[in-house]
C-alpha cells in the first residue's frame, strides 16, 4: 500500500467514525463530514495512474465502504459490472 493509500484509509476510517456517531445521534464534530468528503476527492485525484482499478472505481463511485474494505485487504471479488457499487 502507498503512504497515499494509507493517508485515504486513515480517511475512510474518519469518515466512518464520523458517520456513526452522527447515526447515534451522537454530538457532531465541529467540522462535521463534508471536509472529509472534500479531501477524499482531492487525494483520489492525486492516486496514480497504475492504482488499482476496482479501488479507483470504488472512490469515483464514492463507494466510501468497500474502498475502505478493499485497502483493509477484505474485499470480496464482486460483479465487475456492478452498477456503481
């Protein structure tokens, strides 16, 4: 896994957190979850070109789960013509 990679799971692993504890009626963080989402996108951007694709496809998809998944090393080969998920 690149130190990207790694930064984006760190991510995925805020924006998990975060969208429980908002689930849970929880107290909202200060910045809450679209600063996490905005970075996400960003540092998808900068992921190179020789990523993995089902990973690339799963970001651009915002498919925030299974990219978190899939870079745990838990995904599951899924129907590679899914319908964005």
């Amino acid at each position: 896994m690149t130190s990207l990679e790694t930064e984006i799971l760190n991510m995925l692993d805020e924006l998990d957190a975060g969208a429980r504890a908002v689930k849970s009626g929880g107290p909202r963080e200060s910045g809450g979850i679209l600063p996490l989402l905005t970075k996400l996108d960003e540092m998808t951007t900068r992921l190179p070109r020789n990523t993995d694709p089902q990973l690339l496809h799963f970001l651009h998809k915002k498919s925030y789960q299974k990219a978190r998944e899939h870079l745990q090393g838990r995904h599951v080969e899924r129907n590679p013509n899914c319908d964005g998920e």
